[in-house]
C-alpha cells in the first residue's frame, strides 16, 4: 500500500528525474549550437577569434560584478571592461605584455571604485572587484595567447578544448552513472570521486588522441599535460562553485541554457587555458608558446 507520503516522495524523485533530463536535453542542445561557432572561431583565427575572446572576457566579468555586488553598476563596469578592450587592441598588436599590464591597471581601478563607494554596496568588497577583473583578464588572455601561433595555434586550442570538454563530459557521465562518495560536499552537493576520476581519463584521451591526430611525437609528455590540464579545469569549477556558494548563487547567469552564466560554462577551461598558457611559456618563450605546449 503506498501512503501519502511515499507517494510524494515518488512524485519528488520523478520530477527531478524529469527535471534532470530536460537540462541535460537543454546542455547538448547548446554544446551543438555553440561548440562549432567556437571552433570556426579558433580555426579562423586573427581578430574574429580575439573578438569572440572578448565578449567571452567581457560577459564574465558582468557576471562576476552582479554576483559580488548584486547589481550591475557601470561605475564598476567600466574600468573592468576597458581593460579588457584594452587588452584585446594590444594583443592584437602584437604587445601581450602591455595587455597583461591593462588587466593589472583595470584590476586596481576596479578595486579602488569598489572601496571608494563609487559602486554601492561594495565598500568592504574591493577585493573582489580587483580579482573579478583579474578572472575574466585570465579568461581572454589564455586562450587568445595560445592561439596567435600560426603553425600551432589552432592544435593547441583544439587539444585544450577537447581536454577540457571531455573532462566535463565523463565527469557528469561517471559522477550520474557511478555516483559514490561526494568530492567536496561543502561546496558542490553533487561531484563525486567517481566523476573526478572518469574526468581525467576522459580528459586524457581526448587531449592524447589531439595530439596524435596532429602528428605530435612524445606521447607520454603530452598525456601528462592533459592530466595536469583536466584536473586544474576541475580545480576551477570547484573554485568557482565556491565562490557562487560565498555569495548564496546557484548560477551566476542563465544566458546559456542548461548551463547557467559563462561563468559556470567556461570555469573549467579558463584555469586550464591560462594554465597551459603558462607552460608554454616555460618551454618555449613568450612568443610560442602553443609550440611549448605541444612539442617536446
């Protein structure tokens, strides 16, 4: 006999079954949309690519500026989003130590706003609105670094991109399928050990079979750094599920369906792009770096 209540509980455990199956409808649905206007993007190249880089940068910092403050306050804006244009003009011409030097100066004014009480309710938090600008100079700059390499640019990206995406693929799959015991409970109700271990494999083939289908010799080297790169992309959406936890978020926006804010969709892969950024610099300078990254 089904009581009231077990019948509520059924009731309950189908609507989030429901609920779960049409945001995972909504998520491919937007992967297809925009997974191929990405990659165009990558694969042209040039200015089409630093633009697309920008608004990404851009949006981001919106997000961040409504998450920290609860408004959208040009006040606060505006510093942050000319940095980044200046940022994006510099990198364009060839002179990425001016851009990472724009970031910086938009970082302090933002800051400086924030605690000065030009942006209202943000007098004790101009911490925050420095590192918001920070994040998304992070977010346009590795990405777009990497991709100013003519001969390895494009590779590059695509081994990061597919690195990342298949992390986030077989960490929700493994995560839904296996479930176990909960990665960081305190921060997110629903990544388990099971999701972050699939992750990394996943993210490891597919950054592996990039770089074979590329001709890239050194496997292992490059399997390694496929490694590093889907476990700091983890390390960013947990970072960043902290930082929407601080502030009592679940999304930081809805412009993406089934995904939520930009902030939540390119978490993951702002860390590992910066990330690889940085190791290509280490291994080949500040002017190949997608060569550092991919040739060993």
């Amino acid at each position: 006999m089904i009581t009231p209540h077990n019948h509520g509980a059924r009731d309950e455990t189908g609507a989030r079954g429901v609920a779960g199956g049409r945001s995972l409808r909504l998520r491919i649905a937007s992967a297809v949309v925009l997974a191929p206007l990405v990659i165009a993007a990558a694969y042209l190249g040039g200015w089409c690519f630093l633009f697309l880089c920008a608004l990404g940068a851009g949006g981001i910092f919106w997000e961040w500026t409504r998450l920290v403050s609860g408004r959208s306050d040009p006040r606060l804006l505006v510093p942050g989003w000319a940095a980044l244009a200046a940022a994006v003009a510099l990198v364009g011409a060839s002179t990425p130590g001016a851009a990472v030097g724009a970031i910086g100066a938009g970082a302090v004014l933002a800051g400086v706003a924030a605690v000065a009480g030009i942006a209202r309710n943000l007098e004790r938090r101009g911490a925050w609105a420095a590192a918001g600008v920070i994040y998304a100079g992070v977010a346009f700059l590795g990405p777009a670094l990497l991709r100013r390499d003519n001969e390895f640019g494009f590779q590059a990206f695509l081994f990061l991109a597919v690195t990342v995406w298949l992390t986030d693929v077989f960490a929700y799959a493994v995560g839904r399928t296996i479930g176990g015991p909960l990665l960081w409970p305190q921060v997110s109700p629903n990544k388990t050990w099971a999701g972050a271990i699939g992750g990394l494999a996943g993210g490891v083939a597919g950054g592996t079979l990039v770089a074979y289908a590329g001709g890239m010799g050194r496997l292992a080297v490059v399997g390694v750094i496929a490694l590093l790169l889907s476990a700091l992309a983890q390390v960013g959406d947990l970072v960043e599920s902290a930082i929407k936890r601080r502030f009592g978020a679940k999304d930081t926006s809805h412009l993406i369906p089934g995904h939520g804010g930009l902030m939540d969709r390119l978490d993951g892969f702002l860390v590992a792009a910066f990330a690889a950024l940085v190791i290509g610099i280490l291994h080949q300078g500040t002017y190949a770096p997608a060569r550092g990254l991919l040739v060993w």
